[in-house]
C-alpha cells in the first residue's frame, strides 16, 4: 500500500469520527438546599470540554478546553498570573529597549532622502507630456468617455436595490427554514428529562395556563410535578442528558441547501456581496 493511500485513508478516517462522534450534553440543577448547578458539553475528549460547577458554599468550579488546550481552569489561571509577575518584572529592561529602537527609527527617518546630491528642494512629481504646441496631454491612466459608458452599461448588469425582497416574501424559504429547524431540534433533543417538585405562584388564572401550556408541550415529562395555584413554590430538581452528531447536522444541512429557494437566495446573496466589493 502506498504512503498516499495510508494518508488518504488517514484523512477519512478522520472525518468520519469527526461526523460520528457525538458531542454529549448534560445538566443538573437542584433548588433544595444545598443549591446545586451542574453543566456539562463534551466532543473528543478534550478537543471540546466545557465544565462548570457550583454547589452552596463552595466556589464555582469552571473549566473549559479548546483542541486539547485548557483556556479557562484554575491551572490557566496559575499560568496567567506567573506570566504576568514575568512580564512586570522584566518590564523595565523591554521598555527600555523599545525606547531605543524608537530613537533609532527617528533618526533614520529624518535622514536626507538624496544624501549624495545635495537637492534640498521637494520631492519631484510625476512626469508631464507636452504636444508640439506646448500644451500638456491628459494622463495615460485617465478614464475615457467611452470606458465610462461601458462601466455605467456594466453597473446596471447588477442587482436590483430591494434584490432581496422577493426572497423575503417567499413561503417556500421559510418552510425550508422550519423543516431544517424541526429536524436539528428533534435530533439534538434531550434522551433523558427528569423534572421533579412543587412549582407555583398565587395568580389562578396565570398558573393555569402555565400548567395548560407544560401538559400540552411535555406531557410526560411533568409527571412528578406538583402544580399549586396559591403560593410560591420552586423546590425541585431537573436533569437533562443528550447526544447529538455533526454527520447529522451535515445531512440535514445539505438538504436544506439543495433546495430551489435556499439555493436562489444563496446565489443572490453571492452576487450582492461581489457587486458590493466591487464598487467600493
């Protein structure tokens, strides 16, 4: 097998556990004292962590890694602090230093441009043509009429002011919008939801609807629930666990672009960007 063979199936190989490794999630709050808060969002390990804890009477515990490198933890806090008592301490020497490189710069700055001959006067400008008459000739580089018709011919090859309105009022790109939407929600949903407590405050007709509103959307996950309608209540604990893939995500990401709306506003948005560049 050759080396670009193992390299190629290397790079796959890579991909597809990039698509396939599910990022994991979880959460656990608690109000009954002591108060608990837990989060949690993993990827690979330490490629993607972030962790942050608190417990009544103890501090937040925070922690967070990026590509395997920790960017907020009590050590990166250590780290950060021993660099910083570095820095000050080794500041009066590097102030120095940039002191003398900026003195330098000045004095090679106000060096004589034409050191070897002995001009004084400004700076020469730019060449000037004369005809056999002694009048002088339009610069070589100046725009003819005719190349400003053609760009004024090619301005108006661009889009519309309003390009976007009729992708604005187009029913189809918002049925895709909440096709795509519906599908990312219900991957990324949560595999386990376990809510328990008393909830409540003293409006009736308020927590009605409250209560309408969570039997309606989530009817098994209120089950160990215990509405009141006459006091504060907010005693319980909540825990959500869940997984979710990028592969999907891509898939569901893909159809959403091959689809005639997305893909018309897309085209356009490209087109309004390039004419945007252009003319500035």
């Amino acid at each position: 097998m050759s080396l670009w063979m193992i390299l190629l199936l290397l790079v796959i190989a890579v991909i597809i556990a990039i698509l396939c490794i599910p990022i994991t999630y979880s959460l656990k709050v608690s109000s009954r004292k002591p108060y608990e808060f837990d989060f949690r969002l993993e990827w690979m390990y330490r490629v993607l962590k972030v962790h942050f804890v608190y417990k009544q009477g103890h501090s937040l515990f925070k922690e967070v890694y990026v590509l395997g490198s920790m960017k907020v933890g009590s050590a990166r806090d250590y780290e950060d602090w021993l660099n910083r008592r570095v820095k000050e301490e080794l500041d009066p020497l590097a102030t120095d230093d940039e002191q003398d490189d900026v003195d330098t710069k000045h004095v090679e700055e106000e060096r004589d441009p034409y050191p070897l001959s002995g001009y004084t006067g400004p700076e020469p400008v730019t060449s000037v043509r004369f005809d056999a008459n002694g009048h002088v000739l339009d610069p070589v580089d100046s725009t003819s009429p005719q190349e400003e018709t053609t760009e004024e011919k090619e301005d108006t090859k661009d889009l519309p002011t309003f390009w976007w309105w009729k992708h604005v009022s187009n029913p189809k790109l918002y049925e895709a919008l909440f096709i795509v939407s519906k599908q990312c929600a219900s991957h990324a949903s949560p595999r386990v939801f376990r809510l328990e407590g008393d909830f409540g405050i003293p409006k009736p007709y308020e927590m009605g609807l409250i209560t309408a509103t969570a039997y309606t959307v989530c009817p098994k996950q209120v089950e160990q629930v215990n509405f009141t309608y006459t006091e504060f209540a907010y005693t319980g604990s909540l825990e959500v666990k869940g997984h979710m893939q990028l592969g999907v995500f891509a898939f569901y990401g893909t159809l959403f672009i091959v689809k005639k709306a997305v893909r018309e506003c897309l085209l356009d948005s490209v087109k309004a960007f390039v004419q945007y560049r252009r003319r500035k």
